[in-house]
C-alpha cells in the first residue's frame, strides 16, 4: 500500500567480561531472545498503525468517488446524452423541413 514501515536495529557492543556462570550467561541469552521480540513486537504495531492510517485515507477517497465524483460525472452524462439526443432531432426536423421545401419549389428529385 506504500506505507514505508521503520525497523529498528540492535547493536551488540562486545563486552570483556570474563567467562560468566551458566545461569548467568543463559539470562543473558533470554534477555536477548526477549529485546529481539519486544523489537519486533514495536515494528509490527508502528507498521499496523501506518497502514491503519493509509486505510482510512484511501475509504476517505472512495466514499468521495462514490458519494461525490461519481454522480457528478454520472449526472454529466446524462445531460450530454440528453442534449445530444435534442441536437439529432432537431437536426432531423430540420432536414426534413429543407426536403419538404425543396419538394415544393419542384428543385428535389428522388434519385
């Protein structure tokens, strides 16, 4: 749909502990597993929420195409047909009253 979606990037900075305990070292390891999620989690809803705001802006558009635009070019077409339709039968009315004059000055000839 065109919404650019941010992402968020995490920079490990090395650190010169010396070697941790197990338990130690497997908190540490959740903790990270837990931040990637939470990350995640914050991409997905700013991404959720812009395409939510795309959404209501592209209804905004439709309902002015349906309720608006639309009858507008509609009602346009009808008066052109209509208009049109009152040129051809003036232009046949026309075209058979210069026949009907020609026929009666003797100048027409079936042909």
């Amino acid at each position: 749909m065109g919404v650019v979606a941010p992402s968020i990037e995490v920079v490990e900075t090395p650190s010169h502990t010396p070697a941790l305990p197990l338990e130690v070292s497997d908190i540490q390891l959740k903790r990270k597993e837990f931040i990637e999620v939470v990350i995640a989690l914050a991409e997905y809803e700013k991404e959720l929420m812009l395409l939510g705001a795309e959404i209501r802006r592209v209804k905004r558009i439709v309902v002015m195409l349906e309720k608006v635009l639309i009858p507008r070019l509609l009602n346009t077409i009808r008066y052109l047909l209509m208009k049109f339709d009152e040129m051809e039968r003036e232009e046949r009315i026309r075209s058979m009253k210069i026949k009907a004059l020609l026929l009666q000055r003797g100048g027409f000839s079936h042909g």
